[in-house]
C-alpha cells in the first residue's frame, strides 16, 4: 500500500521556486534514497513535506489522507518524522532529555526509551551526558533515537552521514535494518549515492528541484546516475 505520495508539488522560498512539480512516493515499509547535489532541493522537499514550509502547492497524501495545509505537530503525530539535517539536539538537555523530547508527538508503537538504547547502546552508557559530550556519530544516534520514539511509519533521513566518520556511518546504516523490521519506512537522503542506493528499494535523484531520475536501486548504472545527478 502507498503510504506517502506526492504530485505536482512546487515548494518556494520567498520569490525563488526551489521545487518544481515534483511527484515522489513510498510504499509501506518501503526504503527510498533521495539524492542529488547541493542544492538539489532535498531539504526543502523533506521540509515541505513535514509542514514546516507553508510556502507550497500541489498534492500531498499521507496514509491515505492530503497532509499539504496541515500543521506541522499534526503531522508528527500522523507518524511522518523527521531526522534534521544537523541533528538540531537540544544543548542544554541530556541525551535522555533529548530522547524523551521525541514523546511529546507520540503515537503509540513499539519504540520505547528501552528500545531505542537497545538500538544504540552507547546511549544508554551516556544517558545523562550532554550532546557536546559525544561524538557527531552518537549525536546523529540520538536524533534518530528521538524521531523513533514518535513511533512514526515514514523517517525522514536528512544526510545523516554527512561528516561522521565510516565506522559511525556502518552502524547508523546497520540500525536501519532494524528500524525497518518494526515496520517503518524510510528516505534517506544522502549525497553520498552509494551509501543510499546500498540500504534502499528504490532511488529518486534530484536535479535543481526536478525529478531526473527514478529507478528499483539495483537497476541503475554508475552513468545513468551521474548523469542525472550532475546533469550532464
Ligand atoms: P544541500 O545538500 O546543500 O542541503 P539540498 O538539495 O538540500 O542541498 P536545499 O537546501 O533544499 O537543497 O536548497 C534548494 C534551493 O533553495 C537552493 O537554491 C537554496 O539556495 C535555496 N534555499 C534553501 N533554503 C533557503 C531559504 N531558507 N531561503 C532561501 N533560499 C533557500
């Protein structure tokens, strides 16, 4: 069943249109990869899409329901998270703090503080640090760790590799496999293509806000993608 679709969305910022009828969608439990280059339009897309950009028209439908005029807490609590790009932890709060942040949206599900450490052990040890007191890695954990505990149906990944070193980027990659056995699917956005393409069913590349190329992530080649991504 599809669980996001969108159709002929323009997102603006101000007077400059940074998508242009753009359609995209997910199915249930679904991984889809979002690539593109800097500014591409991806954030802006994914932000749109979580009602925290008003500026928009097109269609919007979200587990069967048009989300484009709904207001952002609404559509957390319909179960469409988001991890930000940049993490956007609350400093002054510990890692638990931050992570039970992520109730304030919730629906009910499976994801508890429980299992979220069970996920990321290394926040268990470090439940009462502060987010400067941990790597950028185990800082990305918690983000993703308080988008779960939303219990949403759809994550929103917004380069979430960006910076971090490999062997953080395996295991925030290897944790995805896991969020997906609860049933939740994914977009991961990444400007890293491999990366994406690896842990994903499908790819979307985006080209100064068009869609230039979608495709089952196995079927495309090297050249195909770079000349969507590039535009070459
Ligand atoms: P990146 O990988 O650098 O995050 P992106 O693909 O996510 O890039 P966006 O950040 O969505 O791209 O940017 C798309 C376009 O919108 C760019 O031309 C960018 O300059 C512009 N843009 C993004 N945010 C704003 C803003 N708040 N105000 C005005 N223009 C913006």
């Amino acid at each position: 069943m599809t669980l996001l679709e969108v159709e002929g969305l323009d997102v603006f910022h101000g007077d400059l249109q940074a998508v242009f009828g753009l359609a995209f969608c997910v199915a249930e439990r679904e991984a889809v990869a979002l690539v593109g280059a800097n500014g591409a339009g991806k954030t802006t897309f994914l932000r749109a899409l979580v009602g925290l950009i008003d500026s928009k028209q097109g269609r919007i439908r979200f587990d069967g329901g048009d989300i484009q005029d709904t207001p952002a807490e609404t559509i957390a609590r319909l179960g469409l998270g988001m991890v930000p790009e940049g993490r956007m932890l609350f400093d002054t709060l510990t890692v638990e703090e931050n992570l039970l942040m992520g109730q304030v949206s919730k629906r009910s599900g499976s994801w508890t503080l429980r299992r979220v450490f069970d996920l990321f052990p290394a926040l268990e040890e470090r439940r009462g640090h502060l987010p400067r007191q941990l790597s950028g890695g185990q800082q990305q954990m918690v983000s993703i760790g308080r988008a779960l505990m939303c219990n949403p149906r759809l994550l929103l990944c917004d380069e979430i590799s960006l910076g971090l070193a490999p062997v953080m980027v395996e295991q925030i990659y290897g944790a995805f496999n896991d969020i997906r056995k609860e049933g939740t699917a994914l977009v991961l956005v990444e400007q890293d293509v491999k990366r994406a393409a690896s842990a994903s069913d499908r790819i979307y590349c985006l080209l100064k806000g068009r869609v230039s190329l979608t495709a089952k992530a196995g079927d495309v080649s090297v050249a195909e993608l770079t000349q969507a991504y590039f535009g070459m």
